[in-house]
C-alpha cells in the first residue's frame, strides 16, 4: 500500500516544472564547462624533468657500483651489528614517528576517497510549533495551540562528481599517503647507516684507547728509566722533563680518546631506543670487518629506488593533483539530497501510510563572484607544484653525488689505509730498534722523543684510516639506497629516465602570474 502511494504522488509532479529546472541547470554547466582542468605548459612529472641529465648517468656500463642486496649491513661480518641494527629497527623512535605518519596518512586518504560516495543517515526529530495553523493564523488567543510533530526516516546526500575534482583530491591524498611511505623508507635508510657508523666509530675509539695507553705505558717504562740516569748523572733534568711532557700529553689524548667513545656509545644507545646503561658492546677488530667490493652495476636503476627520489616524486604527484582539483573548483557543483521516513503529529499513528513522507532536491550552484579566492587558490597550487618540481630536481642531483662521493669515498680511502697501514708497520719495527739502540746507550733522548711521537701517530692514523674506510662502504650503500636488488625495480622505462621538454623552467619562469619574475 505505501509503495503504491509514492507512485501515486511521482504521477501528479508536474513535468513543465521539471523541464524549466533541467533547463536552468543546462545553462549553468554550460557556462562552467569553458574552464580546463589541464592546461597546455603544466609542469612535466618529475622523472620527465630529470631527463636532461647527462647521459653518463644513464649508460649501464659508465659508472661501477656493488651489486646492491638486502640486509647490506650483514656484508661487514659481524653478527653483532646484525642484532644492533636490527634493534634499531624495532625500537627507534625517530623510526616510530614515521611509522605513524604513514597510518596518519593512509587514514586521511581514506577519509577523502569517502567523500566520492553518498552518505545515508538516521534522522529523527521533534518539533512544538504554535499557533498550530502556521503563523497568523490563531485571531484570537482561543484559538492558539501548539502542535507536535514526530519525524523519522533516512537522509542521503550525494554531490556528483562531474568535472573529478573529487578524484583528483583522492589522487593527491593517497600521493601523500605514498610519500609518507618513502619517508619512513628514508628515515629506516638513514637510520641503518648512522647506527653502522657509530657502531664502528665505538670500536675505533676503542682500538685507539688501547693503542694510547700501551704507547702510554711504554712512556711511563722509558721515564723511569730516565729517572734511575737522572740519579746516575747519565741524563740530564732537561731530557726527563722532555719525556714527561710527552708522556703527559698522550695521557690527555688518552682522556680526549675516552670522551669521544662516551659520546659515540651514548648517541648509538639513543638510535637503538636505549638508554646507554642497557647497552653492551662487545665489538670485533676493524680489521675483521669486510668492506664492499665494487663491481660495475646499473647506476641508473640504482639511484631511482633511493626513497627520498621516490618521496620527492609522489610528493610532486599529489602537488600535480592539487593543481587540477583547484581548477575543477572554478566548475559548478551539482548535489542530490534525498529524504524519505515518517512523520506524524502523533506517536500512534506514526508507522500509518498517510505518515509516510518523502522528499528529492537537487542543487546546481556556479560561484559568480568570491573575490579572487579560486584564483589566488590556483595560482598557490601552481606555485607549490614548481617548488615541488625543482625540489626533485634537487634531489636527484644530490643523488647523484652521493654516489659520486660513495663510489670516490670507497677506491680512495682503501688506498689511504693501505698507505696508513705500511707506515704503522714501519713505525712499529722502528720502535722496536729504537729500544734496542736506546738500551745500549747508542741514540739521543731528542731522536727518541721523536720516534715514540711518530709511533704514536702512525697508529692512531692506522686505525683512523680503516674507519674512514668502512664510513666510506657505508656511504656508498646508502647513496644507492640501502643496497635494493636489481629484481625489485621500481624504475619507469627499466631504470632508464624519460625524454621530456628540457625548456619547461626556462617557459614557466617566464610567467610573471606565477613567478612575479620576468
């Protein structure tokens, strides 16, 4: 039966009314319709802008680089690093806040991908309007009375998405979402590499200490010595005070050595999430480590799955996206209301068919006039995309020379350490036959001062080196990105970059709406 009522009442609508409605709307998206959403000299996609690096960067064969894997810090050998870093990656905190950045994200692309599809509510309401009969209609104070109204029933809005404005904000929010991916990518990357260097650092400042104190030691041999001549009239108050002044200057280099591990191991206790006390060292030789051997790779496949390119570029993605949204907005909007339930001036008779009540509208609205808001709002999303733009220029230029650096850092600190090396074994033979010549009183106490000095910077210099060494392997894998295998190539084109029109700056910048340049 009510079924058959709403049929009765869409028959008696009147189609004149209908016609003169749908014809208004006609004219009004007619009008909307003369502004594009892309326009001819948008900006390009970032790996189309990054075409005109030079081709040196894109020739497979030209640059060497190591064969990217996995878990790369497991290439250094020690099976301790492996725990650290792997408890970094648990309990970091920096790690933590990028980690809930990106359900953050993930969140709010939802919420604005909800907005393409209806709402449909529950609506329930209670009105006491007096004089019953509607205002001016109770001529006398007899005649007034209220009357109460019960409505219930479900409401459903929907506005149209013509001109994908809607979609485009989707498209921006989950470009976002992406990047903050590659943000927290990024910050895992860093993450590993700092707590690789600082492991290392700990256990070179370590080796250092224990070199200092036995160099230290033997000072403190040798100035006891001196004091026995001292007595014997076989040295002089000059050369003891001569020894005690280098004695006393490794023994503050010592005390430096200390402070700089202090430092290096709580910084590393903070990057696992801990506190320094909770942290135990037990370390390895430097000498043990193993140190990446570079071999000829695809440096182009490589730098592209860096996750700070890979961030930049969905970062310009979602600006691209927020670009054509903002433009959308100049076009008219076109919404549908529908309600339908119950309504009755008494409870019993709510559920009855005369209660039954419905209603549909439909809204077009075209802005005439706002004061230059959509435009300004245009204009603020063509700016931020060009920002965007040259922030990923950047970016993969300073891609690039990180593995220009990584791969220089590598061939040239192994041959700084091997140089380093050879003069910390010389050094130590020289000591050895100092002392000897030293014993049988055929060397100067000046001569020798001179060879303890040099023993002492030889090695510390030796032991130094060999972290720059590792530094440098770190580096490297961190400017190709954390070591990723060729199989996970998330390139376009296969890693190689694609053509586009290298002029696009030199056009755009030649737009004062945009730049306020000439």
């Amino acid at each position: 039966m009510q079924v058959r009522y709403l049929v009765h009442l869409f028959q008696n609508m009147r189609f004149s009314t209908l016609r003169s409605t749908l014809g208004v709307c006609a004219i009004v998206l007619m009008a909307g319709c003369t502004t594009p959403i892309k326009k001819e000299g948008d900006a390009p996609s970032g790996p189309e802008y990054v075409s005109w690096l030079p081709d040196t960067y894109r020739n497979d064969q030209v640059i060497g680089l190591p064969k990217p894997k996995e878990q790369w810090w497991k290439d250094f050998g020690s099976d301790e690093l492996n725990a650290i870093v792997e408890t970094a990656l648990t309990k970091n905190f920096d790690l933590k806040v990028a980690i809930a950045r990106v359900a953050q994200t993930r969140a709010q692309a939802q919420i604005v991908n909800a907005s393409l599809t209806p709402t449909l509510d529950v609506a329930t309401s209670y009105r006491n309007q007096g004089p019953a009969q509607g205002v001016g209609y109770a001529p006398t104070t007899d005649d007034w009375s209220s009357q109460p109204v019960y409505q219930i029933g479900l409401v459903v809005n929907y506005e149209v998405d013509l001109w994908g404005k809607k979609g485009f904000n989707t498209q921006a929010a989950y470009a976002q979402a992406l990047a903050s991916e590659f943000n927290r990518d990024a910050v895992a990357l860093s993450l590993i590499s700092d707590v690789v260097t600082v492991y290392f650092q700990v256990l070179s400042l370590n080796e250092r200490i224990t070199v200092a104190e036995k160099n230290l030691e033997s000072m403190r041999v040798v100035g006891r010595g001196l004091d026995k001549r001292l007595q014997r009239g076989d040295a002089t108050l000059i050369d003891v005070s001569q020894q005690l002044i280098l004695q006393t200057n490794t023994d503050a280099q010592v005390t430096g050595l200390k402070l700089q591990r202090e430092r290096a191991f709580n910084r590393l206790a903070v990057l696992l999430g801990q506190s320094p006390t909770a942290l135990k060292i037990k370390g390895m030789a430097l000498e043990d480590a193993k140190t990446p051997h570079v071999e000829p790779g695809l440096p182009s496949d490589l730098l592209c799955r860096r996750p700070d390119i890979r961030r930049a570029e969905a970062a310009l993605e979602g600006a691209q996206a927020d670009l054509y949204a903002a433009r959308a907005n100049f076009l008219p909007t076109f919404g549908l209301t529908a309600q339908g339930g119950y309504g009755s001036f008494l409870l019993t008779t709510i559920t009855a068919p005369q209660s039954l009540f419905f209603s549909l509208s439909a809204n077009l609205l075209q802005n005439v006039f706002d004061g230059g808001r959509r435009k300004a709002e245009e204009n603020v999303a063509v700016a931020k995309n060009t920002e965007l733009l040259e922030t990923y220029a950047n970016t993969v230029l300073a891609a690039l020379r990180d593995v220009e650096d990584g791969l220089s850092g590598v061939a040239l600190t192994a041959r700084q350490y091997k140089a380093l090396d050879q003069s910390r074994q010389l050094a130590q033979k020289l000591a050895d036959l100092s002392a000897i010549v030293v014993e049988r009183g055929g060397m100067d106490f000046v001569q020798l001062y001179q060879i303890q000095a040099s023993v002492i910077a030889a090695e510390d210099a030796a032991i130094t080196g060999r972290f720059e060494q590792i530094k440098a392997s770190v580096d490297l894998y961190k400017a190709i990105g954390g070591g990723l295998t060729l199989n996970d190539n998330p390139c376009l084109g296969g890693g190689r970059l694609p053509k586009a029109d290298a002029n696009w700056i030199a056009k755009a910048r030649q737009k004062d709406s945009v730049f306020g340049i000439k």
